[in-house]
C-alpha cells in the first residue's frame, strides 16, 4: 500500500511537472548562466582593434571629436551659439562649441558637425568665401579636406569645397580665401593646431570607414571566424547554459540593409541559433544598436554621438518592426529563451514615458509570435529610479528587468582597495538587486558585469575573489546574469580567457 501510495504521488509529481512545463511557467530555482558575445554581430573596436586596420586615414572616422587652434591667433575655432551663425576663431579654451564632429564621405572628404547639430560651409549666399554653421544637410558646400603636416601630425589645413583653405584672418573673421604655403610656421593663418578630443569605433565607424567596396568582405569574414561552433561547444562545457547576443536594428533588413551597414550578420545569427540547439544553450536575442542610437555610445551604431531614439515616433515604430522580425524568425527555435527590446537606453534623452511606450509595444511583438519567450526590459542608465519601469512590467507575464553593474565608469571606483571592491559587491550592489528583485514584480537580470575593477597591480587571486563574489550576488538575481563578454583582447573582459587561465570557474 505504501509503494503504490508512493509510485502514484511520484506520478502526479510528473503529471504537475510536465503540466507546468507545457503552459510555460517559471522554474524556480533556474537561473540563466550566460555570456555575452559581444563585439561579434555589433561592432565595439576595443574588443577587436585590429578590425580598423585596414581602413585608410582610419583616424578620421565618423564622430571623431576635433579642435582646432589657430597659430595666429592663439585661439579655438568655435561655431557662435554652437551653430546656426559664423565661425570665429577667439576661444582662449575649448568646450562643446568648439568640438567639431566628424561625418566622413570618403578617406580624404568630410563634413564638421557642430554642438547644435548643424554643419560648417562655405556661405554661398554671402561672398563666397565666408564660413558659417547654418546648413542641417550637408551638401558640396560643407564638404571639406583635411592636410596634414608629415612631420607633425597635429598641423593641419582644412581646405574648402571652393578649393581655398580656411583662415583665422582675425579673431572675428574667418574666411576659405587662403592658398595656403609650403611651410607651416606660427604666422601662417592657414595653420591649425588639432586636437583629437573623442572617437567611436562601432558598427558605422568600420562599415563605412572601409566604404562600400571593402566593408562587405571585411565584416562577412569577421563574422565567419570572431565566434563559431567550438565557442558555443566551449560555453557548454564549463557551467553556462546561455548566451546573450547583441544585434543592431540594422540585421532585419539583411540581405541589404541601409548603408553604410553591410548584409551578414543575419546568417551569422541563424548559425548561433544552430549551434545553441546542437550544444544545449539558450539564446537571449540583445538589441544592442536601435535606429537614432538609444545611447549615443559607439556599440548603439551612433554616428556620431547623437542620440536621436524615442525622440520621434518613426524611431520606435522602426524599432518595434525590428524585434517583430526577430520574434517572427526565431519563434519556433527552442534556443530562443528571451528577447530583450533594447540595450541600455541612456537618460534623459530616451525619456521614461519613450520607454514605456517602446516597451508596451515591442512586448506585444513578441507576443504575437511566442508565449512562452522570456521579454527583457533594460532599466535606463543616467537619471533615474531603479524601480520606474515596475508599474508596467509588473503587468507582463514572463517580464525581465536588466540591470548591468560594473565596479568601473564612475570615480567613487577609482580609489578603491581590492577589499573595498569586493565589499562594494557584498553591500552594496547585493542591497541594489534586492532593492529591485520582488516576489511580485518581473524578474531580475544582471546582463553585464565583469571581473575587472580600478585596482592597480592586483593578482591573480583578487580577481578570483572579485569573480566569486559577483557570481555569488548575482546569482541571487531571479533571472540570472550575463559576463560581458566572451572573447576580448582585454584579458580579464575575456569570459573565455578567464576560464583558461584558472580566474573564474563555474
């Protein structure tokens, strides 16, 4: 009697178990033990520099940050009012109106943005040789040519469409009526002294540094051999179960996206997705770049480091038809565990009622095609209040929030001991995560941390120190987390060479 009253509890356990299972409810006591493949299908050069050595005058890539110095005066170049009037050269120091932007047309042509988002020219309504900040469209007009000097790389002249070069006549006055001269000396009005202030090195920089000609054959072979079959294999074999894959908006317009992006990177996906069901992994799909850059950062495929997401409702609407693509293809996949709708939105710019609004719209697209798929949201990072997006997530079946928490980014890190790190971990960020981890609300997900810090000359077991306490906190996390990232060239953001080398076991 026992043994049947037990072999019939055993059987309902089993019944419970796969009844649980089939309407998609949450296991408890799984979490997701993941890696980022970050750098692969979107671009951030200092996971992989050597990507940019193949692009000619790769120092002027889109959204490089410039000053320029006039020798004669002394003074900056500056756009008056940050845009919209003249270019003067009386700055004594230089800021935002004195930062120009690049946009590259090719190796040797570019357009100079400036703080209120116009572009320098040539007023062609004026005499002709006058430069102004007026035009919101670059043409002929404000296109321009910079000239270095071989022996110092930093004196340069900016030669105008008219064929002149730009001048610093007076403080006040600056003209293309220059024919320029063999030397470079300190009288020559011609000279500027520039100055490299900023740089970005993502998915727009690489594709359109290496033009229409070179970029298809240099991102298709990137994405061939940055991450294949033996990766996924290796995740398998030491303790992860998933991999969070960043995409840019750009992938569902494959095979011809528009430019200066290339087609690829969808097939590369689809091989993820392979690899992931023959080796057992689950797939978070990450939208890392969204249309107008969510961030303005290099890895949201800015241009420039302009963050125009959520500002119109073009660029949400485009960004929801992304994550239906996604979500459509992928559906039928048992890899597919989650779809997060976009990547560290930065405030205040994406505002939190753009996000709320984005978020209630990619979780119906994703809904449309799967129930039982995972939706992650990203909480904003900037200003904000870590619980603001509860109120709707709350309302979600199978809703995420993504939190990424890195001991670095900030000063109050700069200065602090190995213990002062792994105590930060233990209070703080462990009082954080609870702070948003409720029984009733989404669940939680640390979908980027890192064992790297401040800390100068630490060794081997500080860092295994570092790892153990992350994974220990995070791990309380009701979603899981992700190690950001699994190959770089910067060995402790490398998950797989930390794992070769004995710094993180799991």
């Amino acid at each position: 009697m026992l043994v049947s009253s037990t072999m019939h509890l055993l059987s309902m356990c089993v019944l419970s178990l796969v009844l649980s299972c089939c309407q998609g409810r949450v296991d408890p006591n799984f979490r997701i033990r993941a890696v980022n493949l970050g750098g692969w299908l979107v671009t951030e050069g200092w996971i992989k520099p050597s990507l940019f050595d193949g692009i000619v005058n790769k120092d002027f890539l889109d959204g490089t940050a410039l000053q320029f110095k006039s020798v004669t005066t002394g003074k900056y170049l500056s756009a008056e009012q940050g845009g919209g009037s003249i270019i003067v050269a009386n700055r004594t120091t230089a800021s935002g109106w004195e930062t120009f932007r690049l946009w590259r047309i090719n190796e040797t042509a570019f357009n100079f943005r400036v703080f209120g988002k116009q572009f320098i020219g040539v007023d062609t309504d004026g005499n002709g040789i006058g430069i102004v900040a007026i035009s919101k469209a670059p043409g002929h007009s404000e296109t321009f040519e910079i000239l270095r000097n071989s022996d110092d790389k930093n004196r340069v002249r900016i030669k105008a469409p008219n064929g002149y070069y730009l001048q610093a006549k007076t403080e006040e006055v600056v003209t293309a009526d220059s024919q320029g001269s063999k030397g470079w000396g300190d009288d020559d009005p011609s000279v500027f002294v520039m100055k490299m202030t900023g740089r970005l090195e993502g998915e727009f920089q690489v594709t359109n540094g290496y033009g229409p000609e070179n970029a298809p054959q240099v991102m298709r072979e990137h994405w061939r051999t940055f991450i294949v079959e033996k990766d996924f294999k290796f995740i398998s074999q030491n303790g992860l179960n998933a991999v969070r894959i960043p995409v840019g908006w750009w992938i569902a317009s494959d095979p011809t996206p528009p430019p200066p992006f290339v087609g690829g990177s969808l097939q590369a996906l689809d091989n993820a997705f392979q690899w992931a069901k023959k080796y057992g992994l689950k797939v978070i799909i990450d939208l890392h770049a969204a249309p107008g850059s969510q961030n303005g950062w290099e890895h949201s495929g800015s241009r420039d480091s302009s963050q125009e997401w959520g500002k119109t409702d073009e660029t949400i609407t485009q960004t929801v038809a992304v994550i239906d693509f996604l979500a459509s293809r992928y559906a039928k996949s048992p890899s597919l565990y989650a779809v997060e709708l976009i990547n560290e939105p930065l405030s205040p710019g994406a505002t939190l009622s753009s996000v709320i609004e984005y978020y209630k719209a990619g979780y119906a697209a994703v809904r449309r095609h799967t129930s039982t798929a995972f939706v992650v949201m990203s909480n904003r990072l900037g200003p904000m209040k870590p619980r603001e997006l509860f109120p709707m997530a709350s309302g979600f079946k199978r809703s995420v929030i993504d939190v990424h928490y890195y001991n670095l980014f900030e000063d109050m890190f700069n200065n602090m001991t190995v213990q002062q790190n792994i105590d930060f971990v233990y209070n703080n960020r462990s009082s954080q995560l609870n702070y948003v981890t409720t029984s009733n609300g989404p669940l939680t997900f640390v979908g980027e941390w890192v064992a790297e810090w401040q800390v100068v000359g630490a060794g081997k077991e500080d860092y295994q120190r570092l790892a153990e306490a992350q994974m220990e906190v995070y791990g309380r996390a009701s979603f899981g987390w992700a190690y950001w990232t699994l190959k770089n060239v910067n060995k402790h953001w490398s998950l797989e060479w930390m794992i070769n080398n004995g710094y993180i076991k799991l």
